[in-house]
C-alpha cells in the first residue's frame, strides 16, 4: 500500500511539474506576443482565420497489417502580422486545430483524435501584383500544446489516450497564401504544410516513433492596429 501511494505521490508531483512548466512557456508566449504588438507600427494587422486541417500520422515501424488514413478537422484562431518591408514579414498564430489519422485492422477502424492549442511563427516573403493583391510564402517553426487524446472505435465509445501521448509538439510549417488589402480591412488565405520533428509516443516501451503530419487550409480578415 505504500509503494502504490509513493508512485501515485510520484506520479501527481510529476504531473504538477509538467503543467507548471506548460503554464511557464504559456507565459512566456504571452509575453512575446505582447512585446510583438506594443512595438508594431503602421503596418501591423490582427484577426481570425477559419479552416480544415487534414492530418495524418507517421508511424514507424510501420506494422504491415494496419492500414493509415488521414483525418479531416477544423481549424480556428487568431493571428498577428508584422511587416518590416513591403517584401519582408513575420506572422505570429494562436490556432486550436485537430489532428490524429484513422488506422484500419482486419476490418476494424480506429479513429485517433488529437486536439492541439498551436503557436506557428511564420517568416513571410510578399511579392506585389498589379490590383494590389499580394501572394506571399511562408516558413517557419511551430509548438503545439496538447488539449486532449481520444481513440475511438467506429461505433464504439471514445477512449482517453491523453497518458499515451506527449503533452507538447515542435515542428516546421512551410506554404503560402494571398492577401488583398482594402479600405480598412485584409482578406485572406493560406495553405501550409506542417512536419512534426518530435515523438509525440508517450510509451517508450515499444520503440515507436509518431509524428504528426497536416496539410492547413483557412481564410481569414485581418484589421490594421497600432496606427
């Protein structure tokens, strides 16, 4: 009874530790973004963005009965624009977006469901078009903070699989998009794909590695700030 209490003790410190740290690197974003905007000028903008998120897993090894599908989710937030140049800009995101696959074995199929809070920083290169439009594209890296983890049967209930998966994601978004500027306000979309570089496999046991894998498409406005 006292071993168990002691890895329960463990365990909840460990848990404590982890979302102190969470609460941390939050702050720490917060921070940023605050420094961001108190420092913009003239060509500063913020706004939404709506959109679908189709994602997929990379697993490997790969067992050779299973079958992997891609996952369609939406994608929803915010996002600030920064730009030093008519050429040259940085965007700063906060999305809470879905990812996970589906994995089919004899027959039965598995739905993963992963809910990320992600921050992508994007460095961004305009080019200037006749009528005002302005396509740009778009590289950098992104953090995603785990909301929750469900495995779902087709037709059976959803299952936590939160313990199973890493809490925190780090990878690299590259795409690209258009805006048009008009009388006080920006429309715009984009289109970004997004490799995970971190094992996001909670079990060390095993020796599977998982990464996640998206492909963002979203529209959005954006208003001029800071004027």
């Amino acid at each position: 009874m006292k071993v168990l209490f002691l890895e329960h003790f463990h365990d909840h410190v460990i848990h404590l530790t982890l979302q102190i740290m969470l609460a941390q690197r939050f702050f720490s974003i917060a921070i940023a973004l605050a420094l961001f905007i108190s420092n913009a000028q003239a060509q500063v903008k913020a706004g939404g963005l709506l959109g679908l998120s189709v994602s997929s897993l990379s697993v490997n090894p790969n067992p050779s009965s299973e079958e992997y599908g891609s996952k369609l989710s939406l994608a929803v937030g915010g996002v600030v624009e920064r730009k030093f140049s008519d050429n040259i800009g940085i965007s700063a995101e906060l999305l809470v977006l879905g990812k996970g696959n589906t994995v089919t074995e004899r027959g039965d199929k598995v739905f993963f469901k992963l809910t990320y809070l992600e921050i992508p920083i994007m460095l961004r290169y305009y080019f200037s078009l006749p009528g005002g439009v302005e396509p740009f594209v778009m590289a950098g890296p992104t953090a995603g903070f785990l909301l929750s983890a469900k495995a779902k049967l087709k037709g059976g209930n959803a299952i936590s699989q939160k313990d199973e998966t890493k809490g925190i994601d780090v990878g690299l978004g590259i795409g690209g998009g258009a805006q048009y500027p008009m009388n006080g306000f920006t429309p715009y979309a984009i289109l970004r794909y997004a490799l995970g570089l971190a094992n996001i496999n909670n079990d060390t046991d095993d020796g599977t590695t998982v990464k996640n894998r998206g492909l963002l498409i979203a529209v959005g406005v954006m208003l001029p700030i800071g004027e």
